[in-house]
C-alpha cells in the first residue's frame, strides 16, 4: 500500500483526485479560455511559447492544459494518482500523444525528484503546497525549480487566525468521517457560507439570491461552485501563511514580487507572482 493510500486510510488526507475527477465532466473550451485568461493576467504574459511550465500539484489538469494551449512546454505532477489520471485524460482529449506534455506522479516533499525535474521558466502551484502537511519545506523545495529570471506563482492559504484554526478542525472531521457525514459537513458548511452572502447582499440592497454569483463563478479560473466548496471543506492537511511571512521568505531568496492579489484579510488564498533574479 502506498503511502498515499494509508493516510487516505487513516482519514489524514482529503482525496483531491476523486473530487477532479468528478469536476472533469464540466471540461469545456470555456473553462479552458477562463483558465487561459488567469494565467495571461497574473504572469503578464500574452503567450507561453517557447517557455517550460511546471505545475506542482496539477489537481484536475485545467491549468496544465491552458498553458499548453499557450505554447508551454508543461511538466505536470500531482501526489495523488487520481489527480494524475485526471491529467492524463484531459491530455488525451485535447493533446493526444503530444511529447510536450509530460505528466507523472510525485511529491512536492520528495527533494531528490525536483532535483531531477531541472529549473523552468514558469513553475506554479496553484492552491497545492498548504496541502502537502508541510508547506514551508515544499516553499523551500520548488523555489529551487524556478531558472534565473524565471516565475513562481504560488496561491496559499490566508492565515485568519482563530478562523483557520477552527476550519482545521472541520476539515480533520471531514477526512475522519464515513461519506454520508461527509456530505452533511459539506452541505452545513455551504448553508454557512451563502447565509453570510445573503446578509451581506441584503445590507447592500442587491438580490439577496446566490444564483448570480454562482453563474460567475465559472470565470474564476474556470472553476465550479459545487466542486471548490469540497475543496475547500475537505481540503486536509490545511496550513496558511500570511503575505508578509511569504514576501519575505522570498525576498531572502533572491526573488521579486511581481505580482500580488490577497483576499483581503479574508477566507481563501494569497496569489504571488515572484520572479528569480540573477544571483
């Protein structure tokens, strides 16, 4: 048995995979374009051609395949194996056989693997590494990836204090418990989420009704409402950072913040777009 497998067993990891999987059906060249349109606006680049792409943690494969469609060179690697299928079969259905796109299992933890993997242009982790069980060594490991001059764009969790603490409880519960409870926790933290939007909406004299938003949801990186709330509410192990502790960490890295989009003090993640400069 995997290591993988035992702590899926042991109700210690949340099983990404099985929720992309499910997520792939929704697949379309929308999505796609939406999740196109992110990178080119976070990385300030119109086009990835000519350039290496390694996306640590590639969950469903979205991302991976938006920056091939950009021209990127794109190494893809996930912990989960059904994460790693999942990727594999978006390759299969819009990049057959193509020697471009190389997908495979690893860990973000693993050094002697990243140091196998080389340096590339664009390296980028995309709501992954606070998801590892120890997200400062995997900072500390896939900056090393990253060719001089090159980017990292990182999204981490929002450390809320007292709020993130309790929302590790949740999801240690969630991991821990049979499916038909894992549902309840899913359905009673969703009902907990758009009763604050719908009081928020009615103080702002807007429709108090969530539908519209859902219907937005689509152009945030080509994501769903339905499958980012499982994310979200599973996602376990769960650590979170602040911007400031990530900023310098990098800094002392010799990186330059190029880019920063927080959710202001709030639930979800920090984005950074930091660039390797020449030592």
């Amino acid at each position: 048995m995997s290591d993988w497998e035992q702590e899926i067993l042991d109700g210690k990891r949340f099983e990404f995979g099985a929720n992309w999987s499910a997520f792939l059906d929704t697949v379309d060249e929308s999505r796609i374009e939406q999740s196109r349109r992110g990178l080119r606006a976070s990385l300030g680049l119109d086009s990835l051609e000519g350039l290496t792409f390694l996306d640590v943690g590639c969950g469903s494969g979205l991302h991976s395949l938006a920056a091939r469609s950009m021209g990127a060179k794109v190494h893809s690697f996930d912990y989960d194996p059904k994460s790693v299928a999942c990727a594999e079969e978006l390759r299969r259905r819009y990049f057959p056989d193509d020697p471009d796109w190389k997908i495979e299992r690893g860990s973000a933890l693993d050094a002697d693997y990243l140091e196998g993997l080389g340096a590339h242009d664009i390296v980028y982790s995309w709501g992954v590494l606070h998801h590892t069980g120890d997200m400062w060594r995997a900072l500390e490991l896939v900056e090393r990836n990253v060719a001089e001059g090159g980017r990292l764009f990182l999204a981490l969790y929002n450390d809320q204090g007292m709020p993130s603490r309790v929302w590790t409880q949740v999801k240690r519960a969630y991991v821990a418990s049979p499916k038909p409870l894992k549902l309840a926790i899913t359905l009673m933290s969703g009902a907990y989420f758009e009763s604050r939007g719908v009081a928020a909406r009615v103080l702002r004299r807007e429709n108090p009704l969530p539908f519209e938003k859902w219907a937005q949801k689509k152009q945030d990186r080509g994501m769903t409402v339905w499958y980012d709330l499982v994310d979200w509410v599973g996602g376990y192990p769960f650590e979170v950072s602040k911007p400031d502790a990530i900023f310098e960490h990098f800094k002392a890295k010799g990186y330059r913040l190029e880019h920063l989009r927080t959710c202001q003090g709030g639930l979800g993640c920090n984005e950074y777009v930091f660039i390797r400069t020449p030592r």
